[in-house]
C-alpha cells in the first residue's frame, strides 16, 4: 500500500486520487536534486493541478514543521503538503533513491516512472501529461529536460536529458501496487 499523511496529519494513500492523473514525486529536504526540482513540480501543479491532475510530493522528512519551513523559505504555494517519515510509500514504489517520481493514469497504472530531478513543467512533460488527462495513449519514451550540474548522472543518461520510459510497466497503484 502506498500510504501517507497530508498537512494536517490525515493518513491518505492514493486511492484518495482514483480516477485523476498523478504525477507522485519522493523526495526530502536534505536531498540537493530534489530542493532543485521542487519548483518544477510547483509550477506543473499551478499550470495542470485540477479535478484531473495532482503532483502528490510526499517528503520523507522526519517532521513536517521541515516541510512547511522548506515550503515557506522557497516560495513553494501550490503543492499540497504530504508526509510519510517511515517511507511506506517509498517501500512501496520500489525508490531506490531520490527524487523518485512516477506518473499514473486515471486507472491507477505506471505509466512512467524517472530516477532523479526533472523539468517538470517543460514543455516535453507537460505534453505527456495533458496525453494522458485527454486520455490519449502516452508515447513509449520522451525526452525531459534535467539539471547538467549532475555530471554523475550525465554520464550514465548519456546526455543533456533523462528518459521518461512511457508504458513500460503495467502496475496499477492506488491502494496499493500490484500486477495487473
């Protein structure tokens, strides 16, 4: 099960989405790359966020007084703040590290999944997304900008971009991840 709790202390998972669009991001305040593309999704839920579409960042940070001070010191305004300290979620959705992101379609399955930062609401993103929210099938594979400054990263996605494997997997998540 991919649990978590909101602001407020509410335990959620992501049933809670059923039948929207769901760009989920793991990520934490002590994490460089992640601090790095919290912008990113901020701007992508100002532009999409709706009754189709939800960036679900859920921080793995020990409080969420670490969150809200993050949120607060960076401007953060449109994302909803989710918290899972015991890494449930992270368990769940196999993250090995982070950030980890996976985009879900209105039935719940991976429909891409990205290891590391990303230009969330680039143009290449965001078109994949607003695929799927229209319910058009999403291509195999796009290109979406990333940070160069990760010359680590650069050097094993061989480029100035990662990949978003588009469809590779066919899990479904919602209350919980599992072969479809």
């Amino acid at each position: 099960m991919v649990r978590f709790a909101d602001g407020d202390g509410n335990a959620l998972d992501l049933g809670a989405f059923a039948g929207r669009v769901v760009l989920v991001n793991l990520w934490a305040t002590w994490c460089a790359p992640c601090v790095r593309e919290m912008p990113a999704l901020d701007r992508l839920e100002a532009k999409l966020g709706g009754p189709d579409f939800a960036v679900v960042a859920i921080s793995i940070d020990r409080s969420l007084d670490l969150v809200n001070r993050f949120f607060a010191d960076t401007g953060i305004t449109h994302l909803t703040r989710y918290i899972d300290p015991k890494r449930r979620a992270h368990v769940a959705l196999g993250a090995q590290s982070l950030p980890f992101t996976v985009l879900l379609d209105r039935e719940g399955r991976v429909r891409g999944r990205v290891i590391g930062p990303a230009e969330w609401d680039s143009p290449a993103a965001t078109a994949v997304i607003r695929t799927l929210i229209e319910g058009g099938p999403a291509p195999p594979r796009v290109t979406v900008p990333w940070w160069p400054w990760l010359a680590g990263v650069a050097a094993i996605a061989g480029g100035s971009a990662l990949v978003l494997a588009l469809g590779q997997r066919n899990q479904r998540v919602g209350t919980g991840v599992s072969p479809e």
